[in-house]
C-alpha cells in the first residue's frame, strides 16, 4: 500500500461536543478557554498563554501589542513560512533576514550576530519542521542587543533544548492548532508570554475579534472531516494516490498540493474570529493524551532515519540535549522534484515546497544561499505516529533504492 505524507485526525468526539456546547450554550464563551491557556502554559513553562485565532493570528497580535513604531527593525529567518516576514512587512515594519545554517535550517546565530544591531528591536527564530533552531545562542544575542525574541514553534509542541521547552526561550512564543498540528482544534493557535502585561495588552487584541458563527463552525467540521477521510489509509489507496500518480506526470505540477492537499495561504483570510471555547474543550482533551503520539512521532522518525544512515542527508540538530519533535522528518534532496515523483511511484507520497526562501520580501536585497539551497532541496518523508515500524522499515527501503539511482 502506498504511504500518505500526512494522516489527519478530527479531534476526539468532534461533532458530539460542537452539539453538547450548541446545546448548553457554550460553543462561543465558557470555561475552558482559561483552563487551556493555563494548561498549555504550564507544559511549556510559560508564565501565560493567551488564545488566538490562528498561529499566524497569534504573531499578528504580539507585533500589534509591542506597539512599535512603524519602521521598526524586525529580523526574520531567510528561509521560512512567507507569512511571517509578510505580516511584519505588512504591518509597517522594516524587515531584515538573518541566513539559516543546514544542519538544523534554523537562524544561524553567527548570522544574526552579524546582522543585528543596538536598532533592532524584534527577532523572530523559527523552529522548522519541529528541529529546534540554536534558541540558546539566538536569545543571548538578541538579550544583549535589546531586541524582544518571538519563537515561531507552529511546527514545534513538544520539543525541547536542555530540559527547556521550546516556547519558553524568546518573549512570546506561538504555537498553531491546524489540523495537522499535534494539537488539532481544528485551526487558531496560542501565545505563550512572560510578561503579564503584555499578556492582558493581546487578550484585549483578540476580544476584539468578530465571535464566529454557525457558517464557520461547519466549514471547520466538514473541512476536517474530508481531511481525515482523504488520507485515510483507504481512501487515499483507492482515490488521492492514483490522482496523485495522474497530476505527478503532468509538468506543470512541479508543486502539486505543496504543503498538503490544497493550496497555501499567506494572508490572514479564513485565520482570523474570536477562538471558541468549543475549541479550548478539545485542545483540553488533547493536552491530557498529546505526549504518547509525541513520543511515537519521534520514535518513527528515527527509525526511519536510524535505517537511512550515510544514504540521506537530514535536517536534525547536532546539540545532544536538543529534543526534537519531527513534526515532520525533513531530508535535504539535490534532486528533490525529480526524487520526490519516483517515490510516488514506488508508493511513498512526499511533502515540498512548503517553505520559502523569503529574502525577496521587503525587496533588501542580500546574499542567501542557504535559503536558495533550502527552497530546492527539502524533501518530508511520512514518519507520522499513525506508521508501524515495519511500514517505516519498507519505506526506509523504497527510499534508499530510489536515492541510490542518483
């Protein structure tokens, strides 16, 4: 059977709470808002943690509460979401890009050190595909300039570096509930703050945001359901594979369904609305449950990468005390387009193109070539908890076949 690169869930018992909360009265405001800002603060060991509409919603919000002046300089990583940079280009801030290095494809902090100045007064240090970048060294440097430190951890719950998790290095830290997160509420995110007062400053941000409506929490509910569906291991062997087969031979699809199975977006349309307690009664159910497919995750992910040893180069942090989660297992592919359409055909379906060399933003000008390199190599391979060990093992054979042809 052919291996899907990504399995979606709905939530636990979905539908029979969005009934229960309609019913009581409680699908827009209640309790479990508090309880689950409180709860996802203490597992990352943040002082607060405040709901948002969207991970990208939740950086929107922690700029605006800054409350910078407009021009403000706000270092970004040059390989990355698009969004992020956009958002603070955006909101009318000059942003600069600091190069990553490849073992991690995290900010280089060598190449923040050399960028950053006494003028800088925003660092935002993306955590790609759950391998923490080198937060330690990024927030002395960013400490010693001044600057507020933001961790993007949208890819990152769970994660860790020496004990600490990650989230809880920079100023803010914030995390997304999409559907292919750990966590799945079926979208909106979270903000994890150490100051109190800034804290209260973005709750007021996202009070401020229209409640959503019935409309809305059908397309969350259909939307997920036909995820979940799709890649089921069935469906997907009996309808998304062939299509996908069909669509790989085509040339113009040299991106085909990039960052899963529908296009990207980088704006905040469909991202924003007040977070429902509806969702905070299912991120509640998942914090009590999260930590055993954490642990699996990681477990598929270095088996799979255990049995590729010397035959792949992959994203992974050279730090011993680095705990990453492997939200998803990254592999640098000189040939990546060309290898990611023979694994397909071997039945392995892969996942590209779903960062970006940002350094265009802003028009800067620059030399990234470790951000060029990024954009044309990385290559996700399937490692989700839902795998067996022995699937991992025949697609760790698959994989080397292929990559010994090149």
């Amino acid at each position: 059977m052919a291996v899907a690169r990504q399995r979606i869930h709905l939530p636990p018992a979905a539908w029979r709470r969005a009934l229960s909360t309609l019913v009581t009265g409680k699908m827009w405001e209640g309790d479990a808002i508090a309880q689950f800002e409180k709860a996802f603060a203490d597992f990352i060991g943040a002082p607060e943690a405040v709901v948002v509409p969207s991970g990208r919603a939740g950086l929107c919000f922690t700029l605006e509460a800054l409350e910078l002046e407009k021009g403000a300089d706000v270092i970004c990583a040059s390989f990355a979401y698009p969004v992020v940079p956009h958002l603070a280009h955006r909101l009318g801030h000059s942003v600069r890009f600091a190069e990553i290095e490849m073992d991690t494809l995290g900010m280089d902090p060598e190449a923040l050190a050399a960028t950053i100045t006494d003028q800088t007064k925003v660092v935002i240090a993306t955590h790609l595909y759950g391998v923490p970048c080198r937060i330690r060294e990024i927030a002395e440097i960013a400490k010693a300039h001044g600057a507020i430190l933001i961790e993007d951890c949208a890819h990152c719950f769970g994660a860790s570096v020496g004990g600490t998790s990650a989230g809880s290095f920079g100023d803010f830290g914030y995390f997304s509930f999409e559907t292919s997160k750990p966590v799945n509420t079926m979208g909106g995110g979270i903000v994890t703050v150490k100051d109190p007062e800034l804290a209260q400053r973005m709750r007021k941000i996202a009070r401020k945001q229209n409640p959503n409506g019935f409309k809305w929490l059908a397309r969350r509910l259909l939307k997920t359901s036909f995820e979940a569906t799709v890649t089921n291991p069935l469906i997907f062997n009996l309808g998304v594979y062939p299509a996908l087969r069909l669509t790989s031979k085509k040339e113009e699809a040299a991106e085909r369904f990039a960052s899963g199975y529908q296009r990207d977006e980088t704006t905040l349309q469909h991202r924003m609305g007040r977070y429902t307690n509806y969702q905070a009664t299912l991120g509640l159910k998942q914090m009590a449950s999260v930590a055993p497919m954490v642990e699996r995750r990681i477990a598929n992910a270095e088996r799979l990468m255990d049995r590729l040893e010397g035959k792949v180069r992959f994203q992974r942090s050279n730090d011993p005390d680095v705990r990453s989660n492997y939200m998803l297992v990254t592999t640098l592919m000189p040939n990546m387009l060309e290898v990611s359409r023979r694994l397909l055909a071997v039945g392995v379906d892969s996942k590209h193109t779903y960062m970006r060399d940002c350094t265009g933003i802003g028009d800067i000008g620059g030399d990234f070539p470790n951000a060029i390199a990024a954009e044309q190599q990385v290559l996700h391979l399937p490692a989700y908890p839902e795998l067996s060990l022995e699937t991992i093992d025949g697609m760790a054979e698959k994989v080397a076949k292929v990559v010994a042809e090149f």
